[in-house]
C-alpha cells in the first residue's frame, strides 16, 4: 500500500483548523499568523529603538539647541536601543519573522512541527519585550550600561538603572531566550524532518539555509549569554562574585572579591559574535532569492553559497574574542582571533561575488524590492571591508571604541540587514495579502533610505578615523578634534532625522496596499520556490489544500533553455534545467 | 537604470569624499608609525575592492536591465572562476593580515629598556603613579584605598614609600624614551586612549594591563576614556604632557612621594582661625554666608575642596573670567593666603566650624528635581547630597541654594569650569546641561533643599 503521510490524510488536515477569531489571529499556532505576530511585535519595539536612536542624534547633532535629555538618559538611550535593534527587532523579526513564514512553506510542509510550542514562543517573546519596555517606568529606568552589559559597571551606582533596570533586563533577555528556543527547536526540526517529497536539503532556498543556519547558530549561541545573564543577576541579588573583583564605589569598598570581567566579556561575545551571522545569515539567504527571482536568473554558484553559509556559521563560534582585542585579555589572543576573523573575509567575499555574478548576463527588473536587494550589496560591501579594518588587530588599537567602530556595525548588521528585511517585505508582502505594494511609494522609501543612510554612515567613518570616540554624551573640549567635526556630526544628524521621517512612507504603503493595492495572484514575481505555488493567496490554515506538493528540481530554474516561460516552479516535472527527471543527482553543475 | 548610475556616483562620491576629508587621523606622535602603514596597506587593498565590485555591479545593472525579448543566461555555477575568485582574496587578505601580525608581535612585547609607570582610573578621574628611585613601583590593593590613601598602595611596602603619586589628571613622559603603561582600575573598566599615540588599552579591575610606546613629538595631548564606565563617561579627561627630559625631570621633582604624602603634619586649624578673619567679613564669623554680599555659606563644605578651590583662585583657573563678577572679587583674596601651608590651614579651619541653617530661597518641583538628581548628580555627590572624597565631589546639602544657583549657571554658561585646568568644573560643564531649563534647574535645587 503506497504509503501516505498522516498530514494528507484526508480527515486530518481538517481537524486542526481554527474556527474561533481567538484561535484564529491570537492565539494562534498558524505558523503564518505567528509570523505576522512576531513581525508586528518587532518592527513596533524597533519603532522604539528607532525614536531613542533619533534622540541621541539630536543631543549629538545639536547638543546645546534641544533640551530632550541629559546624560543619564543618553546613556540610557544608547543602550535600549543598541539591544533592542539586535536581539528584539532584528533577531525576532528574521527568524520569528521570515522563519516562521517562509520555513514552512519553502518545505512545502503545512506548519511547523510543533505548533503550540511554536505559538508559545511567540508570547513568551512578547513576554520579553513588555519586560524589556517596563524598564523605562521602574525607579532609576532602564539600564546605561551599554548594550554589552559589562560589569562591574553594569551593577554598580554610577550606571543608570544598575538596581531595577538592569535586572529587568537580564530576565527580559532570559525570557526572549526561552522563546528562541522554542522557536528555534521548531525551526530546526521543521526544515531537518518536514520537507516535502523530492525536496532534499541541496534544493532547499538559501532563505532556508540562512535560517536554519542562524537558528542553529542561536541555539549554541544564547546559552552563553543565558549563562552570563544569570551570573549577573547572582552577583546582583545574591552577592556572588562571578564577575566582580574587589572594587570601590563612591569610596567605599564593595563586598566582592575575586570575580572577572572579563570572563563575562567572553561568555558575551561569544553569544555576541554568532548573534551577528544569527541577524546576517538569514538576511543574506533572503537576499539571495530576492536577487535571483529578479534577475530572473539561478542564484550563481548555489552550492558554494551553501557551503560559505555553513562555513560563515561555523567560523564565527572561533572569532569573538575580536570584539575583545584591548579589553586586557592575554594580548596574544590576537594572532589567532585576527587570523580566524580575517579568514571569514574569505567566504563572505565569495558571497558577495557570487551575487554580483547572479546579476551578470540576467534578465533584471529592478523594481522595488530588487532595488532593495542591490543597494543591501553595496552596503555590505562597504560594511564588510571596514570589518577587515577592525578585525586586524593592530588597527583596532587605533579605531576601537571610536566612531569608526559605530559606522562599521550599523552598515555591516544594521543598514544591511535592514535594506534586506525591506526587500523581503516587498518581495513577500504579495503573498502575505494577496496585494501588490505600491511601487512609486516603494521607490521613493528605498531611495530615501538607501541614500540617506549613507549620508549618515560614510562621514562617521572618518570621525572614527580622527578618533571621536563613541557613547559620549557630549564632547567637550579636546584639542584634537576640529569644529568642523561638530559641523559633520549635525548634518549627519539631519541625514538620520530625513531617514527616520522617510520610514512614514514604508508604514503608508502597507497599509494603504492592504486596502487598494492590485491584486498580486499567487505567484507575481514568477518565482520557483514553493511559498508562491500554494493554491491559495494568502495560504490558507495548512497551507496546501488537499496534497502536499512535490518537488522535482532545485530552487533556481529561472530563464531555463528552451522552456517556454522563463522560470519553472520547484513542484513542476519536465526534463528541464535541474530536475529529477533525467538525472538523481543534486549536482546542478552538470548542467552548466 | 538610475540605481547604475547612482551606484557609480556612491563610489566615486565616496572616494572624492575620503580624499576632501579633513577629518583623517592626529598626527602621529609615537613610535607606531607601522600601525599607521598597516592601515593604509588596508586602506588601498579594501578601497580597490569597494571601487571594483561596485563598478561591475553596476555595470551589470546597466548591461543587463530589463529589455523586451531579452532572456538570462542560464549558469547554475562556475567551479573555476568561483575558485579564483577565492584565491585571489585570499591572496589579498593575507597581504593585509601578515603585516598586521608582525605588528600586533612588536605591540605584545615591550622592549627591555621601557620604564614603566602606571595608570590608575576611577569613576570619573585619571591618576597616575610613578616608581621613585628605587625604580620599582609598590604593591596595592583595593583594601588600602581611603582617603588618606586613595592609591591603596601597601604601607608596608619598602618599594612603595618612595613612589611618586600624582592626583592630578595631567603627567608627563619624557620624549623618545620607551614606556610601559601599566593599567589598574579602582572600579569599573576604563580605557586609556591618548588617539596621537595610536595605542589603547582597558583598565580592568583585579588585575593590571598594559601597553606600550615611545612618544616621539614634545606638546601635550588628551588622554580619553574609551570604555563606557557609568554617566560620567564623557567627562573622564586627563592631558599627557610629553616633553624634553630636563622639563620631565623638573615636574617629576615637584610630586610628592607616598611617604611625604603620608607623613604630612596635619593642619593647623587654630593658625587658619586667624587667616579666616578676612574672610569672615564677607562669608560671616561662622561662615554663615551673607547673600547680600553675595558670599555663599561655608560652613559644611569639605577642606580638601575649599582648598582646591582656593588654590583654582589663585592660579586664575577660577574667578578669571571677565563674566564671572564675584570671582574676579575672591580672586584676589585668595592670593592673600600666600603658602600652601596657609591654604589648608584656613581650609581645615573652615570644615570644622559649626554647621549652620541655609534659608531656602528658590522654589520647585522637587519630586521632578529629585528624579533629575538621582539620575545624574547623585553618582558623584552621593543619594545624600554630602559628596565625597573618592569623586572629588563637595557637600550640598544645607548650603546657599541662591549660590548653586548662579554657579551652575556658570557652568551651563561656561564662565566656570571651562579652564583647562579645573579638571573638576570641566565635568560640571557637562553635567550641569541636566538641567535643562530654569525650571528644573529649581526643581534640583529644591530638592538639594530637602536633604537633611
């Protein structure tokens, strides 16, 4: 007897769908409405870090000209919003997010395996975020330790919030950390167990490999800094002395002795550097099929982005201690942390060649999301090369800890990634509704956006370069740095405001397309992969209708030879491009 | 289409723009030379790929835009030129990491002939210490600090009385002579950063980190805080004077040892009594202070900050600002006090007078002053207003709320505390700038009243 899923079973995927608006869109184990959840929640908490970002630039721009805080708040500021740019909006809305949406139906599976732990995940990270939020009505407010959290300072008077607000920081990491792995465990077991038929781990699309790739990551990852979270609230609440050697406050000694800094600097990062691919990798997998699917033409080199992302994944478990290069630790270090770093360089270079390469000889409609996509490799690039800067040791001597270190992170994971989360919403906002954006508003937000942020970015640099240093509430007198660097930093503070202003025009499009965009159809773009085959748009509950699809080819056979249209989905059979139908082999190469 | 050209614009604005920047490195002034080299190497290695990957992506853009008719090639990979590719920029990040190694190996070890000197660092204030003859530093430990010892160096040690201490964040190193920095916190990471010197390096509390160079070039440069270390971060300044080894020997003379320090008489407070009686006819016989003639109430206030202040007088580093009317007047009578010696004779004299009542004279919010307060005056003066010797920070609590008044006027207004020398008001400067408006500037100062 042919053997048939449980899932196709025809009583089955009858029995779990909701009926209730309860079990519909709130407490929801759609993989599709927690997915939305997950986005909403994180593009609103990252409208937060957004605002704090616009008020450190104001007091940076034009610190004698407005009166919104003073230096308690600034340091506060800069610490809400680095940690909620990171972990609550660019971790949650790329794995919560896109993974939640697109793991499923890229597998061509109905859901996630585990979808009430999937549903818990969700309100265990929303959980997090009011925590996190709290922090800004508690006594002393949030914590201004930075969002590396170093102690001793992190839990010593003379740091905002170093009593109420730093604890609700650690369990309000603690918590985002339950749900990760809630999530991430789904994920994981989602794309290992429940891919369609045919589907085989080398035909997956690399959006999928970015994902499961960072979710993996994560998965070793935030237990360290699980770990680190709860030392420090040990040697907050119970005394201990994990991270506190004897020290002083305010001229008198405190009751610790022995602890290390330093060790929390390592346990940190190395969370902190994987966190870093954990936000990259998956935006570099969505990106790719952006690229493809618009240039219509095969991701280049599909095995080799592949690998790079695995070998991008591994690397950087070997390189944290980078972030680490004057922070006193044995300074011998370095030779190994300096060459592991600069050897990353190697396969992200090949990444980036080979979507530039993708582009070569295409068929390219540079329409909003494709836009997004291209102006995401110019700035990586950018981000990427300035990486080599600070990752050879010797020239993070000079650069540490000064602007050039700011520029390098924002164009690297948070220019970059963000131009990506765009094209993606773009890209996949068809199949979210069932409507086209509207393209001139989408223009103009990338123009704005892309252009402005560089404006920003590119002159930061070079206040690096002179050696302004970062989190400092106001520069005071030095010798060294010239008015004209005070001149520099106010137009860069009126690039940021123009930025920030000009994400109105993203919020009016969605929301103005919900209601009077075209209608998309199902499949727009004229993609291959499976989310844009479903019969429904947007997919309904279990996503395929009575069969499950099958798949007979690889994700990128756009513009194939002599079939008649220019892309051929991944469920359609034919002896065309890579397919299982004259040949078993994944090896796309031979048909080069 | 546009997004070609706009591609090609971005790159050649970006080179034109590093080009036209002023803002580009100090200039060197230390031995590291090889750090700047290693840097440019990058520079031109990373800014031919920036240039030559945009321009072909850009040109792909170009060339293969959307055309009716028009169809992609179809290429699943190229094993070879994938291969090549990866080569060559391995080729070219080794060019760019093998030189920085053999740096980073001259960084890790100090020469023979470096002397060494040390760096310690505090919430918010810079100090320095400088082995004595013997060549050789004393131990410390947390559990010596106090205020009579804020070094916590170990009485005991033999190697340690003859140390050189300085308090002030300024010192001085001889040019073209090696050094090795060591770093030592008292509380929290700080980072020693001199940016001419290109070198920086943590200061960790529980154990001592260093770095090293040769200053090569006479002047006087900052020295940074580069570690966040709690709200005063910005404010942590200190100067490093390099200069000619006979000037170095001079100011190394003039600090005191740890012995002098700790063997100094204590003041006589009974001599102060009769120095106190000039200024008696403006603050009052018990230092009560006479807003009328705009002398603030002294009683209550610390001896090592009335004297800090007193010296500030007569070095001009205070009370020299052509706006600030009443310092110009204490200007000169703190010049009558013509030794050091009378200086903390009248300054002990003052601390132990009485405490008397400061009437209140402004009026605000202080619920909202005090949520100001906490957050940004209490890390150095205290939650309870009485300041403290290990931030430098003077008593408030039961002083002239009128003189504070006008004070942090003065320092939102720069009239006070923007001499380069008032290490102390250059912090208040910034600090100050928490209160925003006249409004909170009374809500603090009314809940500064309410203090006990």
């Amino acid at each position: 007897m042919a053997y048939v899923p449980l899932a196709d079973q025809d009583h089955e995927h009858e029995l779990h769908d909701p009926h209730t608006f309860i079990t519909k869109y709130v407490w929801s184990q759609d993989h599709k409405v927690i997915a939305i959840q997950y986005g909403g929640t994180a593009i609103l908490v990252g409208l937060v870090a957004l605002g704090l970002s616009v008020m450190m630039r104001l007091q940076l721009g034009f610190p004698d000209t407005f009166s919104l805080i003073d230096p308690s708040s600034y340091y506060q500021a800069v610490t809400m919003h680095g940690m909620i740019m990171v972990v609550y909006l660019l971790t949650a809305l790329f794995l919560g997010g896109f993974g939640n949406y697109l793991i499923p139906l890229m597998c061509g599976a109905r859901d996630m395996v585990f979808p009430f732990l999937n549903m818990l995940s969700f309100w265990f990270y929303l959980l997090s975020v009011l925590i996190l939020l709290s922090s800004f009505f508690v006594t002393g407010g949030p914590t201004g330790a930075g969002w590396t959290l170093y102690p001793p300072q992190t839990i010593t008077p003379g740091t905002p919030g170093h009593e109420t607000g730093i604890l609700l920081m650690l369990i309000s990491l603690g918590v985002f950390i339950v749900a990760f792995t809630m999530g991430g465990l789904n994920y994981v077991t989602t794309v290992l167990q429940a891919r369609s038929r045919g589907l085989t781990m080398m035909r997956l699309p690399l959006s999928v490999w970015g994902i499961l790739t960072a979710t993996v990551l994560g998965l070793f990852a935030f237990p360290a800094l699980l770990v680190s979270a709860i030392m420090m609230t040990f040697d907050l609440m119970l005394g201990t002395s994990f991270f506190m050697p004897a020290i002083m406050a305010a001229g008198e000694q405190l009751d610790y002795n022995g602890g290390s800094p330093i060790l929390f600097q390592h346990l940190f990062w190395f969370f902190g550097h994987p966190e870093v691919y954990i936000v990259a990798l998956p935006a570099f997998g969505l990106v790719s099929d952006v690229l493809s699917t618009h240039a219509r033409k095969n991701i280049f080199g599909y095995r080799m982005m592949v690998w790079a992302i695995v070998a991008i994944g591994g690397l950087s478990f070997v390189v944290w201690a980078h972030h680490m290069y004057v922070s006193g630790m044995n300074p011998y270090f370095g030779f190994f942390f300096a060459t592991t770093t600069l050897i990353i360089a190697v396969p992200t270079a090949l990444k980036v060649y080979n979507w530039v390469l993708t582009l070569w000889e295409g068929d390219i409609r540079l329409n909003t999301p494709m836009l997004f996509a291209i102006g995401f490799i110019f700035t990586f690039i950018h981000g990427g090369l300035t990486g080599l800067f600070l990752g050879n040791v010797v020239i993070d001597l000079p650069l540490s800890d000064t602007y050039f270190v700011v520029a390098h992170f924002h164009m690297v994971m948070g220019v970059s990634p963000v131009l990506v989360v765009f094209a993606a919403l773009y890209h996949w906002y068809p199949k979210m509704t069932g409507k086209m954006m509207n393209e001139t508003l989408g223009k103009l937000h990338f123009w704005c956006t892309f252009l402005g942020t560089y404006a920003i970015y590119l002159p930061m640099h070079y206040l690096g370069f002179l050696g302004v240093p970062r989190r400092y509430y106001a520069m005071g007198s030095t010798d060294f740095i010239p008015e004209s660097a005070q001149a520099l930093n106010a137009n860069i503070t009126l690039a940021a405001l123009f930025v920030a202003t000009a994400q109105v025009l993203f919020f009016i499009n969605v929301f103005w397309s919900l209601k009077n965009g075209k209608p998309s159809g199902g499949n727009p773009w004229g993609a291959t992969t499976l989310e844009w085959q479903t019969p429904d748009t947007p997919p309904k509950h279990g996503n395929w209708g009575k069969d499950l699809p099958v798949v007979h080819r690889w994700a990128y056979d756009y513009s194939v030879p002599g079939y008649p249209q220019d892309f051929i989905p991944q469920n359609v059979a034919g002896d065309f491009g890579v397919s299982d139908d004259h040949d078993h082999d994944d090896a796309p190469a031979k048909h080069a | 289409m546009a997004i070609a050209v706009v591609l090609v614009l971005l790159v050649v604005g970006s080179v034109v723009f590093h080009f036209a920047s002023p803002w580009w490195f100090t200039p060197l002034a230390s031995n590291w030379g090889t750090i700047d080299f290693t840097i440019n190497l990058t520079f031109w290695v990373t800014g031919a790929v920036f240039v030559a990957v945009n321009l072909f992506m850009a040109y792909c853009v170009y060339r293969f835009r959307h055309k009716a008719g028009h169809k992609a090639v179809y290429e699943p990979e190229n094993a070879k030129l994938e291969i090549g590719l990866s080569a060559v920029t391995a080729v070219g990040v080794i060019a760019m990491l093998a030189p920085g190694l053999f740096v980073w190996a001259t960084f890790v070890t100090v020469p023979e002939e470096a002397t060494e000197y040390e760096v310690v660092g505090q919430q918010w204030q810079w100090s320095f210490r400088y082995p004595g003859n013997d060549g050789v530093l004393g131990t410390v430990d947390t559990r010596h600090i106090s205020e009579a010892n804020p070094f916590g160096i170990n009485p005991e040690d033999p190697n340690g009385q003859d140390d050189i201490l300085v308090k002030d964040p300024e010192m001085y190193l001889p040019v073209g002579k090696p050094v090795k920095a060591l770093l030592r916190s008292k509380d929290v990471l700080h980072n020693y950063t001199v940016p001419q010197f290109r070198v920086k390096m943590d200061l960790v509390p529980g154990m001592v980190t260093y770095l090293w160079f040769t200053p090569t070039v006479v002047g006087s440069y900052d020295i940074l805080c580069e570690e966040l270390c709690g709200i005063g971060h910005h404010v942590m300044r200190g100067k490093v004077v390099v200069a000619e080894q006979a000037d170095y020997d001079a100011w190394l003379s003039r600090q005191p040892t740890y012995a002098q320090l700790a063997g100094m008489s204590a003041p006589n407070a009974a001599a102060g009594q009769q120095q106190y009686a000039v200024c008696a006819s403006c603050h009052g016989q018990q230092g009560e202070g006479n807003p009328a003639l705009n002398a603030p109430k002294l009683n209550g206030l610390q001896s090592w900050y009335i004297e800090r202040q007193l010296k500030y007088y007569q070095q001009g580093v205070r009370g020299a600002h052509p706006d600030d009317v009443y310092g110009r007047q204490m200007a000169p009578m703190a010049s009558m006090l013509s030794t050091d010696e009378a200086v903390r004779n009248v300054a002990a004299y003052i601390s132990q007078l009485p405490v008397t009542d400061a009437p209140a004279t402004v009026s605000g919010n202080a619920a909202n002053g005090m949520s100001i307060y906490n957050a940004n005056c209490a890390a150095c003066h205290g939650k309870d207003g009485k300041g403290s010797w290990a931030t430098d920070a003077p008593n408030l609590v039961g002083m002239s709320d009128w003189y504070a008044y006008t004070q942090l006027n003065n320092f939102k207004a720069e009239i006070r505390g923007a001499h380069s020398d008032d290490d102390y008001g250059e912090q208040m400067v910034s600090m100050a700038t928490a209160m925003r408006n006249e409004e909170q500037l009374n809500d603090v100062l009314s809940y500064i009243n309410s203090l006990q």
